[in-house]
C-alpha cells in the first residue's frame, strides 16, 4: 500500500475560492481515477492556508497508471487551466508514504466513474 501525501499552500484569503474551484472541475475527475480521497483536510490552527489530502494506492505502479490517465482526461486539463489562471496556490509538497507494520488496515478507496 502507498499512501501519496499532499500538502498545498494557498495564498491568504483564497482558501474558500481555492476549495470550490477544486470542488466544482478537479475533485469530479480524481474521483473517476483515485476513488475517494483518505482524507481532505484544512489547517484550522498552525500553518494557516494550508491543505492537506491523502490518496491510497496499492502501490506505486497502481499510482503511475491511475496518475497517467487522469492526465489524459480533457476534464483535468479544465482544471489544471483554471487553477492555473486563478493563481490560488503557491506551495506544493509531496509525500509518497507507507504504513507501519501496526498501523490500522486503511481501505482501499471507491471509484467513482
């Protein structure tokens, strides 16, 4: 199982045009290739215009290939263009992880298609 890790910085003052931006014309399309995400969280204390989400993988070859036919959907070059032209995020870090041996199991995620 790989679990890819990400974490956005968001201009201050964007985070609710940011999250409806994603909602409206990127979240639609992972849901087609990823499934639900882990978790899709936003800071509410620390590092503020933060946002942090979860995607599980069985591994990372499961990654490539989800990641690489996202890549070819009209849809998610609509949102690259739009969060481009918004401008909302300056930060990305990625995080590609692994359970610990006695960590709880975490699902497999549901596709949406």
């Amino acid at each position: 199982m790989l679990i890819d890790l990400r974490t956005y910085t968001v201009r201050p003052g964007t985070m609710p045009a940011q999250l409806a931006l994603y909602q409206k014309f990127g979240y639609p399309v992972q849901l087609r290739y990823m499934g639900e995400p882990h978790f899709y969280l936003t800071a509410e204390s620390g590092e503020l215009n933060t946002i942090v989400h979860g995607w599980v993988y069985d591994s990372a070859a499961d990654r490539e290939q989800k990641r690489a036919q996202m890549a070819q959907d009209p849809d998610w070059k609509v949102y690259l263009g739009e969060n481009l032209k918004a401008g909302n995020i300056v930060g990305q870090r990625t995080s590609l992880m692994v359970p610990a041996s006695f960590a709880p199991p975490i699902p497999m995620p549901k596709i949406h298609k």
